[in-house]
C-alpha cells in the first residue's frame, strides 16, 4: 500500500509553526508522501477547531488570554502545553482503502494496544456520538467514539482533514500515555500501515514552504477570527 512512511523528528515550536508543519505535510500526502511526526507547544496555546467561534474561547478567563491559532480540522478547542501532538497524513491510495471515521478508530486502537502492552489499562470509547449540544468548548471535556480513555479519563483524542483525497489525521496525547508513546509511535504506525518507516527531516526548500504557509494562513487573522 506504502512505499514508505516518513518520520519527521520531533519539533517544539508555537501553534502557527505547528499548524503549517502539518498543513505542509498534507500537501505532500496530495503529492504521494505518507509522513508521520511527534511534536510539542512553545508557548502554551489553545487551537479551536476550524468550525469554533474565536469570540467564545473569551469566556473562561483559564485560557482567554493565551496564544491561539485555528486548526484546519474540525472538533473543539485544546489546550497544549502539555500533550505530546501526534500527526499522521497518508496519500489518496492509502487514504481511500478505509473510510476516515475507520482511519480515527483503527490507529486509536493501536495506540490502546500499545498502552495495555506497556501496562496502562486503557481502551478505546464505544457507543455513538454525543449530540453537539451536549459537547464542551473543549475537546477533553466530552469523550467521544474513537476516543482513547484510561478509567473514565480521555487521554488520546485525535481530528482529521481530507484535501483530494488525501488524509491528516493528527491528535493530542496526555500523560501518562504521552511517555509511553513518545519513543514508540513513530515505529507502531509504520507497522500498522505495513512499510519501512524513514526518518528524514526538512530541507532548506520545504522549511521555506512551511514558513510561507505559516505567515499566509495560520498567523493571519483572516484565518484565525473567520468565526
């Protein structure tokens, strides 16, 4: 199915530089490229969801006055700072063998197996989606299918984004799943999806390119307040 999974050393950076490193990595997949990557927040921010109101993360003075930046997925708002920030995008050839919703599950329960492996006694939600009224401003708030819990705790929660085809599907991981997953997860996806796994980071010309999407979309206010 995959020539190849690209693993992309871990980066801290802020939201802007975050969200057009995983933008960038979408466009690739456009372009055939399976790419995985493990990254953290510098500074704390809160990313809303794409469909989020900028006007409501105002309301609860805990973050109101924290750097912030859109996703360009769906789901509520996250406060990292403390995750560890998964992000997996896959080609049309690969995206399309599974529907999106199977791609969010699948990958979770792997991840659920991984924790059980380590010792952590953890599972992934059942039962069917909260209505939307019944869902928080923030996406830790509310578990939902396809969530991974340890007890009645969301621990890995996870959005995606499909562009022609082609499929993002990135996520936050707390602890203390985030200390077992930060070796293995890279390792763990490359054998689920079934191919060598690579690990490459950026050229000069692809840094520049997340750059030009940084300063053209994700730290712009165009983008940011649409909401």
């Amino acid at each position: 199915m995959l020539r190849s999974l690209r693993s992309i050393p871990y980066l801290i950076a802020d939201g802007p530089t975050q969200m057009a490193v995983d933008e960038f990595m979408l466009e690739q997949a456009q372009a055939g490229e399976a790419a995985v990557r493990l990254y953290g927040w510098e500074p704390a921010t809160l990313s809303l969801g794409y469909f989020q109101s900028a006007r409501d993360r105002k309301q609860n003075y805990a973050w109101k006055d924290l750097p912030w930046v859109r996703r360009s997925t769906g789901g509520g708002a996250i406060l990292h700072g403390t995750d560890l920030t998964y992000a997996l995008a896959l080609p049309v050839a690969a995206a399309r063998t599974r529907r999106p919703a199977d791609w969010h599950c699948m990958l979770h329960r792997r991840f659920a197996e991984t924790l059980v492996e380590a010792g952590l006694a953890a599972s992934v939600l059942g039962g069917t989606r909260p209505a939307p009224q019944e869902l928080g401003y923030l996406c830790f708030a509310v578990p939902q299918p396809g969530d991974v819990m340890l007890g009645q705790a969301k621990i890995i929660g996870g959005a995606q984004r499909l562009k022609q085809g082609a499929l993002l599907q990135h996520g936050s991981i707390y602890p203390p799943a985030a200390e077992v997953l930060r070796d293995r997860l890279p390792v763990v996806m490359a054998e689920l999806l079934q191919c060598p796994i690579e690990e490459r980071p950026f050229a000069p010309e692809e840094r520049s390119r997340i750059r030009q999407i940084a300063e053209e979309k994700f730290l712009q206010s165009a983008w940011n307040d649409k909401r």
